[in-house]
C-alpha cells in the first residue's frame, strides 16, 4: 500500500512537471507569435510609410516637371515673341534706311563710310564696293571727291578703285588691293551685329532663373 502510495505520488510530480514545461512551452510559443506579429506590424507600418514617402516624392517631382515645362514653355513663346519684335525692328529700320538713300545727306554718309573702311584696314590701295543701287551717285565727279575727301595729304601712292557691287542696301565694302582685308560697312551688316547682340540680351533675360 505504501509503495503505491510513493508511485502515485512520482506519477504526480512527473505530470506536474510536464504540465509546467507545457505551459512554459506554450508561453514561449505566445510570446515568440506575439513578437513576430508585432514585428510585422511595424514592418509593415515602415514599409507603408516608405511607399507613402516615395509616392509622396514621385509627385513632387512629377509637379515640379510640369511646372518647369510650363515655365520652359511660356519663356519659349516669349522668347519667339521678342525674336519677331526684333525682326520688326530691323525690317523698319531697313524701310528707313531706303528713304535715307533719297536724302541729301546720303553722299555724305558714303563718303565717311568709305574712309572709315580705308582706315580701318589701313592701306593706300583699296577697292570700294558700292551698291547697285547707288550706282547713280557714283559719277566721275563724286569720285574725286571720295578720294580728296580720303586723301587729304595728297598721297601719290593712293588708289581706289571703284566697283560696283551685288548687294542692294546702302553703304560700301572696302576691300585691301590683295583682298586679304575686307571691311563690310554695309548697314544691314552692321545692324545685323546689333541684332544679334539685341537676341543675346533677350535670350539672357528670358532665361534667367530657369
């Protein structure tokens, strides 16, 4: 009777220990599920963030895109508009440099014109280029007149020759005897410098920023 007491009492202890490693078992098992939705919550949590973050980003820059392509597209037009606005500029300066070839004044013009080129490519034989145009000024008489106005001194090694040229706007093109220097005082020419100084400035101004 004793000694079954003694086993009873070892079967108990046994299922007592075993039901604590169940439970510790089980705790375990628990906590390890608890952590590992926990963990997965707050992954999930940062990955949506993430996303939240990059979606967020991706319209930033989608706004700002289409924000410089409206403001890329709008300095275009502007800069189109100013481009026509110069191209009046120089075709009504051109209509007033026509009406210049009639004034009385004009002989004048070519003359300074012809001895400013002469002194800029610095010889005592040039050709000058005169428009045909102009062909009716340039008689015999204004001739010597052009080359006592550029020759003051008398030089006896001066000469210019005369040629009529191809182009039809007003003013001259002085040429060194062997060709090498040339020197286009033509007024379009000159005017197309500043067109194209004035485009600068306006391609500088409309871009400014960008």
């Amino acid at each position: 009777m004793e000694e079954n007491n003694k086993v009873e009492k070892i079967c108990e202890e046994i299922r007592k220990q075993t039901q604590q490693q169940q439970d510790t078992i089980l705790q375990k098992a628990r906590d390890e599920a608890e952590k590992t939705i926990f963990d997965a919550q707050n992954q999930a949590k940062k990955y949506e963030e993430e996303e939240k973050k990059k979606n967020d980003e991706e319209i930033q820059r989608l706004k700002e895109r289409i924000y410089s392509t409206q403001t890329i597209e709008k300095k275009r037009i502007t800069l189109i508009n100013q481009g026509l606005f110069v191209q009046k500029i120089f075709d009504k300066v051109m209509e007033y440099s026509n009406i210049f070839r009639s004034s009385k004044e004009y002989k004048d013009f070519l003359k300074k014109s012809i001895k400013e080129g002469i002194e800029v490519i610095g010889t005592d034989k040039a050709e000058v280029l005169y428009s045909i145009n102009d062909e009716k000024y340039f008689d015999k008489q204004f001739i010597e007149d052009v080359k006592i106005f550029c020759n003051p001194g008398s030089n006896k090694n001066f000469s210019l020759d005369f040629q009529k040229g191809d182009f039809q706007d007003i003013g001259i093109i002085v040429n060194s005897s062997d060709k090498r220097i040339i020197y286009d005082n033509r007024f379009s020419t000159k005017f197309e410098r500043l067109k194209g100084n004035l485009q600068r400035e306006i391609i500088k101004e409309v871009f400014k920023n960008a």
